[in-house]
C-alpha cells in the first residue's frame, strides 16, 4: 500500500484518474489476496481504509483543491499505510505483487 502512494506522490501534478486507478488497483488486489490468503481478513478491513482514503482525495482533486493539500493528505496516508504494515507485516509486498 505504501508503493501505491509513494507512486503517486512521486508525480508533479497529482490527477484525479491516477488516483482512481490506484485506488481501483488497491481495492481489487486487497480482494485477490483474502481470497487467496495472502492477507487476512482483519488486514482487508484495515487496509480499506486507505482505499476510501484514495477515493475521497481523488474526488477532492476533482474538485479543484490545490496540490499543496493534496500531497499533504497523500503524506497522512504514507503514515497510515507504515502503522498498516507494521500491524501486517507483507501487506505492501502482497499488493504489489500484482504489477
């Protein structure tokens, strides 16, 4: 989940589509992997979160906020994506083997 959002917040102009598509990416990864086993059940619930997170900062985009916010509501999630990881351990790792 953190890869997702340092990729993101890689970019010099964060768009709403790119951040949908993550967002669309999270979500269906975070489903593959409960369903495989990959992550439990409480890391798919946690890690919603970030994907709602995502979905409303895409919308936020779309409705002309600046940048500046923008980036520092990405920097939230970086903070909540490192207290996920830690909490499930491969969480990062799990998702990003879908790329």
């Amino acid at each position: 989940m953190r890869t997702c959002i340092d990729r993101l917040m890689a970019q010099p102009h964060v768009d709403g589509p790119r951040v949908k598509s993550e967002s669309n990416y999270i979500s269906n990864r975070l489903e593959v992997c409960r369903l495989n086993g990959d992550i439990s059940n409480d890391a798919y619930l946690d890690a919603g979160a970030i994907h709602g997170a995502l979905e409303m900062i895409a919308n936020h985009i779309e409705m002309g906020v600046a940048q500046t916010e923008i980036h520092e509501l990405l920097r939230q999630q970086i903070t909540r994506a490192n207290r996920l990881e830690e909490k499930h351990p491969g969480l990062d790792k799990a998702i990003e083997k879908g790329r």
